[in-house]
C-alpha cells in the first residue's frame, strides 16, 4: 500500500485488503515500516503464499514481476489475480 496515504483512504484500503484476505483465506500479516528489509525481502523472509493489494497503481511492474517469482497477488479494486510464476517457490525455469 502507498505509505504516503493516511486518514480515511489508507483505512479503507487496510479494510477491503483483510476483507479479501478473509473471503480468500489467507491470515493477514502487514509489512513492517521500519524493517531493515525492501518488500521483496521481507516477503522472502516471511514465507508467504500472496501479497494483497488495494489497486494495481500500488506496484511497478517490476515489483509485480519479482513477487510472481515469489507468491501469487491478488488485486482487490479491480479485482485481479496473479499467479505464481510456474515453478513456485523455486523460481521461474527460464
């Protein structure tokens, strides 16, 4: 989510990314602000089967690219979803 939002935007956001959380089962863990660790990192370390997000404007396609090697994502407004590139955990073959 953009860090920059705060007040009733950023709520919202927080709210409908755990009520797809919730409808698609996954436990919800937000990323730490003061981690040492970029994203990328920190969804690594953390292990991660998706990454949730409120809007596509939220990731870079390079971002989006290094998550798909990674886990699925999952897009709440418009409602998307991006698989984990084939190979899973392992890496994409290519």
């Amino acid at each position: 989510m953009d860090d920059e939002r705060s007040g009733v935007g950023a709520q919202w956001d927080r709210a409908q990314v755990a009520r797809l959380a919730r409808r698609l089962g996954y436990k919800l863990i937000w990323p730490q602000d003061l981690s040492p660790l970029n994203l990328i990192d920190q969804i690594r370390a953390a292990d991660v089967d998706a990454v949730l997000v409120p809007s596509p404007s939220d990731l870079d396609a390079l971002t989006l690219d290094q998550l798909m090697h990674l886990c699925d994502v999952e897009v709440v407004e418009p409602r998307e979803s991006f698989a984990r590139y084939f190979g899973g955990r392992h890496g994409c073959p290519a």
